[in-house]
C-alpha cells in the first residue's frame, strides 16, 4: 500500500487536470459531427507533457516520491481523456462518419505517439548541473 502523501499527490494532480482538460475544451470547442479537435489536442499536449516530465523526473533530477505521482498519474491522468475519445469515436461511427472516426482514431495514435517521442528528446535535451560524485 502506497503511503497516504502519495495519494494526496494523486488526488491533489488529479483536481488541477481535470479543469485543465475542461478549460482546453472551451477553448477550442467542439463542433458536431466533425473532427474532435478539443479531445485531439488534449490528449496529444498530455502525451508530450508525460513524454517530457517522466524522462525529467526518471532520468535527469533527483527521485522524489510525489512529483511522479502528481504529474503523471493525477494531473495528466485527469487532463488526458481516452473515455472521452471512445466516446466520440463511437458517437461519430453511430452518427455516420465513420471516415471521420477513422481519421480521428489514427491521427490520435501517431499524434500521442509522435508527441511523447518528442517529449522525451526534449527531457533528454533539457541540461543538468554537474553531479558530484559521492564521497570515498
């Protein structure tokens, strides 16, 4: 069982995602029977921000036991929504635009793929200060 600091890092990410994700929503919108670009552009910014922070918090910064909980799990987790692209997917399908579901579906993968690629090139690329090296 995970200590309690972590669930409160979950839950505490968790409720800055979610009206992060809504806000993102609004601002861009969404239109009927076409492209869901507010749900596109959520999960593809939320794969090159866990690209990004994951290769920060794994690889080039000192461990810390909530960071990861926070972002990745809480924050990110909440701001990303694949219940919500299922949705669309199937409601696009059902309301007879199913081109546009499939471009839905395939412009998500290779985006969020391609996304958390480059969010991992740009953790790797982000400098470091020298490590000491520990003591003898």
């Amino acid at each position: 069982m995970k200590p309690p600091g972590v669930l409160v890092a979950v839950a505490a990410g968790g409720a800055l995602g979610a009206p992060a994700r809504y806000g993102l929503a609004q601002l861009v919108g969404v239109g009927a029977g076409g492209f869901p670009w507010a749900t596109f552009w959520t999960n593809v910014s939320g794969s090159l921000a866990l690209g990004l922070v994951l290769v920060l918090v794994v690889e080039r910064f000192p461990p810390s036991r909530y960071v990861r909980p926070f972002v990745a799990v809480g924050f990110l987790g909440a701001y990303t929504t694949f219940s919500t692209f299922a949705v669309e997917v199937d409601l696009l399908v059902k309301d007879g635009h199913a081109e546009t579901a499939l471009v839905y579906v395939v412009a998500s993968l290779v985006g969020g793929f391609a996304a958390v690629a480059c969010g991992i090139l740009l953790g790797r690329r982000v400098p470091v200060g020298r490590r000491r090296s520990p003591p003898r």
